[in-house]
C-alpha cells in the first residue's frame, strides 16, 4: 500500500517547455487535488477532481490543465512553464464522506529557468 | 470559504501544553474545522477535525465554542518533533471543495 505516489520528485524546465506531473494513489480515493506551495506559502488549490470522469478549477488554475485517467491516477501538465510556476507540488487524495481528510504525496519540486 | 486567522508563529518549550488558536468569524452552519500538520519537504498530514465542542484523538484535541466564530488546537506535552506549521482549515464536510489552506503557524518547539 503505497498511499499517494508522485513523480517526478524533483524537475528542472526551462522557459517554454512542457512538463507532466504524474500522481497515482492505491487509497480507492473519490477525489484528487493539486496543490502548489511557493516558499513560506500555504498551500493553494490548481485544480481538482471530485470523481472520475470530472476535474474542476481551483484558485490557481491558469497555466495548467489536468487529467483523471481513471479513480487512481490525476497528472497536471505545464504547457509552457514560465518561471512564475517555480513552486512544490502536491497530489492529495480524499476518500470522501464527512471526514475532510485529505492524504497527500510527497510532492514535486519545480525549478523553471 | 471562510476565511481563518491564526498567529504567524508559536514558541513552546519540550513538556508544555500548547494551545493554538484560530478566527473564523464567518463560518457557515454547515462548516467543519480542520486542522493540518506539515513538516519542511513534506505534505500536510491531518491532525483532527471537529464541528462543536470538544474532540480528542491520540494526539490532540479541539476545543470549539458554542458561537464557533474560533477553535484552538491542543496538543499535550510538546516534544521537539512537534516544531512543524499546522492550518486551521474551515469549509463544509462531505464536499469534495478544497478547504482554503492559509499561511499557518509556525511552531518552534524549544529544548
């Protein structure tokens, strides 16, 4: 039971390249997030899914599309990464329910130059 | 979302109680508080969740008035692997909607 796996675990891009973010979970979780967290920062929701087959915006969106390939895998990709996408990513999640407990990855770490 | 206040940062001695405490002026009736641990290089790990009153688990409790406008986050008997930032998190249960996650407080525990 590997929990929320993401890969990779570091990426360095430059200017104008495009990148995927892989995450997977074995947790038969309904819904995924992705967040990002810039230094000294909270975290701040990309995009998420609440079920397969649906994925919605969150408060940082542009910049970014997203895909739930199916229950266990959500990957986020960077069309052209801008330095301002600088930042570490998180895959988290959520079984469902009342409980509001998210589980999250071990996040990606991305430099764009 | 409801937004949360909560200090910028804590200092605590190894041994002590150590209460945090959170605003959330504007919470709806249907909102639960959610509280969330991160340590450096790592995702938030949950900590406890609670709509009213008191909830207590193997590491915490949660102590909410009735007027719920605040909540404060306990842990018992700190020790140095407790410094980490910990989010007081406010939204309704049940919805797969990100809670807001803010700045937190940053809790350095002292030898």
């Amino acid at each position: 039971n590997a929990g929320v796996t993401q890969t990779p675990k570091f990426q360095v891009l430059k200017t104008g390249q495009s990148m995927t973010l892989q995450c997977a979970q074995d947790m038969n979780h309904n819904s995924m997030y992705w967040y990002r967290q810039d230094p000294g920062m909270g975290l701040r929701l990309i995009y998420y899914s609440a079920s397969e087959g649906t994925t919605d915006k969150g408060e940082v969106p542009n910049g970014y599309n997203v895909s739930r390939l199916n229950k266990r895998e959500f990957s986020l990709r960077l069309e052209s990464a801008a330095p301002s996408q600088t930042s570490v990513y998180f895959c988290a999640g959520r079984l469902g329910g009342l409980k509001n407990e998210q589980f999250f990855g071990p996040g990606t770490r991305l430099t764009v130059l | 979302l409801a937004k949360t206040t909560q200090p910028i940062s804590m200092d605590s001695y190894e041994g002590q109680e150590v209460n945090i405490t959170c605003s959330h002026n504007n919470i709806a009736t249907n909102d639960y508080i959610t509280w969330y641990q991160q340590f450096p290089s790592q995702g938030p790990r949950f900590i406890i969740q609670g709509y009213k009153t008191k909830v207590t688990n193997e590491v915490a409790s949660l102590f909410i008035p009735a007027d719920r406008k605040s909540s404060t986050l306990s842990l018992p008997r700190v020790s140095l692997s407790d410094t980490a930032v910990y989010y007081c998190l406010v939204g309704a249960s049940g919805s797969a909607r990100q809670l807001t996650f803010g700045s937190g407080t940053q809790l350095t525990v002292l030898p």
